[in-house]
C-alpha cells in the first residue's frame, strides 16, 4: 500500500522560504582590491598628456548638427562629424566650469555622503 502524501504547506511557506534564503551554500567572497591607490603627480601628467593627444589628434564624432555648430561656435576645428580640440581650448572651458559642493542625503544622517568643492586647476 502506497504511503499518503501529505501537503507539504501552502503560499505561506513557499513565502517563509523565498524571506530566509539559504546563504551558506553561496561562496564567500573577498575584495582583494585596494580601496583607493593615490596617483603621484607623473602618474595624472600621463593621463593629461594622453587625454590631449586623442581631442587634439583623433577628436570626437558628435551626430548632432546643433553640437557641432556649438563647438564650432566655442572655437573648435570641426571636420564633418568630428571635432578637433585643443587643448587651450579645453582647458578655458574647464575653467568656467563652477565649483559645487553638495551632499547626497541617506536614510541615516551619519552615512550621508559630501562631495567637496575641490578646485582642481588645469596648467
């Protein structure tokens, strides 16, 4: 004689075990990654000087004729669809670019998190 299958429950305890997953079968893992590595002042002049040469040499395709007459208009060398700039250019826009600080509110006030004024000035 065949044993009688009982219900095992119902939408509730489909419920019960979709809130308590079973996290022990996952891996653990771990961040080997450093938090933050500070570039030396060589280091940022590379990526200055390499960030220059692809606006200046190779410069970027904008799809949009009112882009294009805007960089036109702010003194960039536009080819077609691509804008060539310099990088006197780039660096007076920069420089018009407003310092704000603000802060991006959480749930809980002590884990807010502010985001300086920093100026950083471009040579």
């Amino acid at each position: 004689m065949p044993a009688l299958r009982t219900r095992s429950g119902g939408r509730a305890s489909r419920r019960a075990q979709r809130a308590a997953p079973n996290v022990a079968m996952l891996p653990g893992l771990k961040n080997t990654l450093p938090w933050c590595e500070i570039m030396d002042e060589s280091q940022v002049e590379r990526i200055d000087t390499a960030s220059m040469d692809i606006l200046e040499n190779v410069g970027v395709v904008f799809r949009d004729d009112i882009a294009l007459a805007d960089w036109k208009s702010a003194g960039a060398k536009v080819d077609g669809e691509t804008v060539y700039l310099d990088r006197g250019l780039v660096r007076a826009l920069i420089a018009t670019i407003p310092s704000v600080s603000l802060t991006t509110p959480a749930i809980r006030a002590r884990t807010s998190v502010w985001v300086g004024a920093t100026v950083y000035s471009c040579q």
